[in-house]
C-alpha cells in the first residue's frame, strides 16, 4: 500500500518556511569567503555546502524550497552567489545548469537520506550527498557549460574534476554535521516531509514518531 502524507501536512506550514529562510541564508553567507575562479567559468565555492545540508536536514520539499528561495534571490538581483554575483543574467551564464542542479540536488539529497521517512542514518548521508550534492549538480551543470561556452562535453566533464577534490571535502563535512545533529538536536529532523513507512525504533525510526512535535 502507499502511505499517504497526513492532510495536515499538505501545504508548507510557517515553520517550513523559516527553517526554509534559515538555510537559505545559510546557503547566501556560505558565498561570503568569494569563489575561485577556474577554467570555463565555473568557480570552486562552499556554497553547494548549504545546499547539501538544506537536503538533508530538511528534507525533499522543503529544502526545495529553501534552494528556491536562494535562487529566486538572486534572480531579483540580490548579489548572494559567491563573489557577489546575482540577476538573471547568471542564470544564461555558464554556470547556469548547476544553479538548476542545486535545486533538482538538494531534492535528491533529501530523498535519499530520508527516504522511507526515517531519520538520517551515516551511510544513507554519504551516498545522499555523493549523488544528490555531488553527481547530479555535475550532470545538470556539465552539459550546460559545455552548451554555453561551446566546449566539447568531455573537456567540459574533464574540467569538473578540479571540483572533485572540495567537494568530497563537503560531503564529509556535511555528514559530520548531520551525525552530530541526529545525536545531540534530533529534533532538526522531526518534520522532515515524508510519509511514515516503518515502524521500526532507533535511529532508523520514522522521523515523526521518533521526536514529535
Ligand atoms: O556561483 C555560481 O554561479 C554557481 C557556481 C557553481 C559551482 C559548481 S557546483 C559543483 C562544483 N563544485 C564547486 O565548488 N563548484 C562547482
């Protein structure tokens, strides 16, 4: 059977919105430190950061949200991309297919660490952040590069690995935060939207139950 989500949690509540505001801004002073510049355009930033734990510890729809909400930011304009960059223009540059990857990431990220409703467990957040926070920004971001600068995909693909190296970095560095938060502020994770589908206690429990509200 498919469980269904509660109707009481059909819509983003206020609280979803703040904690969806929060790593928004998380994700805008992650951008503070600048960028560095590399061949094609693209920079090494520690933004992808924010965006990674925004899947992770939000969730699916709402670290959506709070992706969406950075970049619907910096489309009015605000300079919130790492060495001050913002408008519409950013999204017809070269990095463009990664702002979109940021986004459909941070949905995979939230997927798979919480699929089944269940609260992070370490091996779920490695791979969640490896291919939501890693492979799928790469494959949104390396085709529109290649488009943008009229680069051939595999020079544009070999470029990327220059990001290789921090992001791993990130990947770690986020599932450290995330261990420590499901230990020491589990509640982090209580409203994390998907539908209860276990039953099962510790820390693979269903979020809900684990910590209600
Ligand atoms: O500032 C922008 O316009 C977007 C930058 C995108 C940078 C990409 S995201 C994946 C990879 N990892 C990095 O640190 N940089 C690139």
């Amino acid at each position: 059977m498919t469980p269904s989500i509660p109707a009481s949690r059909a819509a983003l509540d206020a609280t979803d919105l703040a904690r969806a505001a929060v790593f928004a801004a998380l994700i805008a002073v992650l951008g503070l430190p600048g960028s560095f510049p590399l061949f094609g355009g693209v920079p090494i930033t520690a933004q992808t950061l924010g965006v990674m734990l925004a899947g992770a510890v939000l969730g699916p729809v709402v670290g959506a949200a709070s992706v969406g909400t950075f970049l619907a930011l910096v489309a009015v304009g605000l300079p919130l991309l790492a060495g001050g960059r913002g408008g519409l223009a950013v999204f017809a540059g070269p990095t463009a297919g990664y702002l979109v990857g940021w986004l459909v990431g941070a949905v995979v990220v939230g997927l798979i660490v919480h699929a089944g409703g269940r609260r992070p467990v370490w091996w779920r957040t490695v791979a969640g952040l490896l291919i939501g926070g890693v492979l799928v920004v790469y494959a949104c971001g390396i085709p529109v590069q290649s488009l943008v600068l009229r680069l051939p995909l595999e020079q544009a693909a070999l470029a990327n690995l220059a990001f290789v190296p921090g992001d791993i970095v990130k990947v770690v560095v986020a599932t450290l935060v995330i261990g420590a938060l499901v230990r020491g502020y589990p509640r982090a994770f209580r409203r994390t939207w998907a539908p209860r589908a276990s039953t099962r206690a510790g820390d693979d429990a269903p979020t809900r139950t684990a910590a209600p509200a």
